[in-house]
C-alpha cells in the first residue's frame, strides 16, 4: 500500500502511465504500482534516514522515478541480444536510483546497488524484499574495493566526475560492456580530463527527454581505449 491520498494517488498513477508512454515503455499495472510504492517508501524512509535531497512528492516523481525511467529504453537497447540475462550495477546508487526502477521494470536484469552509506543500501535491501523483486541486490561497499564483476553496464547517477568513475568502476565492465553516466548538461571539463588519461573515452553522448523535466538531461556512453589498452599489454605505455 502507498502512503498517498487516493486522490493524489490517482494523480500520481495517471502521470506516471503518460510519462511511460512518452517513454515507449511497457508497464503494466503490476509494475506501475510497485514504482509508486518505491517513492512512497522513499518518502517515508527519508523523514529519518535522509535518502535523497528531494523531498516533495511530486519533485521525486519527476526528478527520480521519471528520470530514471529515461534511462530503460537506452540501456535496452544497448544490451540488444543480451537484454534478458543482463548484469547491471548502479554506482553510488543511494536510495537505489536508477537502480531499483531498471530492476522494476526488467525483471530479467540481475541489478545490484552498491553505496557506501550503510542506511542507503538498508534501504535498497528492505525495497527488494517489500517489492518482490529477487533479482535486486544491495552492497554495502566502495565499488573500488570489490572484486570485478564481469557486468554489462555500469551506470551513476550523479555519482563522481567521469573520470573518478572511470577509475574506480570501470573494472567491473566486461570486455564488450558499457559505462554509463547519467548527467544533467553535458560536462564539457569532466570529458576533456577523462580524455587526458586515456585509458577511457567518450563513445557518444544521448540526450534524454525526461517527462515533464525542464532541465537537461544526458547519458555519456563510455567505452575503454582499444589502442591504450593493447598498448599497455605489449608494455608500451
């Protein structure tokens, strides 16, 4: 059950089916009704755990679950054949942004949320558990201390410069994996010094329209530098 009136319930429900079909995404009522209860757990956690910086309802029905929802086609997209045995990690996911809405809406995907506020995975943890969604996990960690995870995305919202992401979670991508950064506008500086080191590079940048969002909206594909990598493998570089 969620914590809204019905009348703001209702309203919340019918924002959130338009926002998924400007979006081109299937949900179905089953999958709606879990979304909404994410943000009325979200709300409720934040008035003593301090999950998100947001705390108007319909702020974080805009600004988190629509703006994560933006990021599903994409990634659906890039797995193409891969798309129902896919391996996913959310960096620096907070309260399981876009985590738990990527493992809401695709149910194959195995996601795991990984941050290194203890209260923020806890969180994540008890939404797997009331939201019947078992292939959701949470990791009470610094990505940088786990073992590499052979994923194929890895995403931040938020999370770090694109190069501090790049250094600390690029070792969990696999050979023909992605990272994927989800910004607002397009980080100009933080591209140039990720650039510099070379060890990563920019693959291209999507715009996302993110319903009824106005602010900018991007994903930054990244993928590892062919020519470095072969280079420090012959001990070139």
């Amino acid at each position: 059950m969620t914590a809204y009136t019905d009348q703001a319930g209702a309203d919340m429900a019918g924002r959130l089916s338009r926002a998924c079909e400007q979006l081109g995404l299937r949900a179905d009522a089953a999958a709606q009704a879990k979304l909404l209860n994410y943000l009325s757990q979200m709300q409720r956690w934040n008035r003593t755990y301090n999950l998100t910086a947001i705390r108007d309802p319909q702020q974080m029905l805009i600004q988190h679950l629509f703006d994560s929802l933006a990021a599903v086609g994409p990634f659906s997209e890039a797995l193409g054949a891969d798309l129902d045995a896919a391996k996913v990690y959310d960096v620096g996911s907070g309260g399981g942004l876009p985590g738990v809405v990527l493992a809401i809406m695709r149910p194959t995907w195995s996601v795991t949320c990984i941050d290194a506020v203890e209260k923020k995975t806890a969180f994540v943890r008890q939404m797997s558990g009331a939201l019947t969604l078992p292939n959701l996990q949470a990791r009470h960690a610094r990505i940088e201390t786990l073992d590499p995870a052979e994923c194929d995305i890895v995403t931040s919202r938020a999370f770090a410069s694109l190069d501090d992401f790049a250094q600390l979670a690029g070792r969990h991508v696999r050979n023909d994996g992605t990272l994927v950064a989800m910004k607002g506008k397009v980080p100009e500086e933080e591209i140039q010094a990720l650039h510099a080191r070379g060890e990563w590079q920019v693959d291209h940048i999507q715009p996302l329209q993110v319903p009824e969002l106005q602010a900018e909206r991007c994903l930054i594909w990244l993928r590892r530098n062919e020519e470095r990598s072969e280079g420090r493998s012959q001990g070139t570089l």
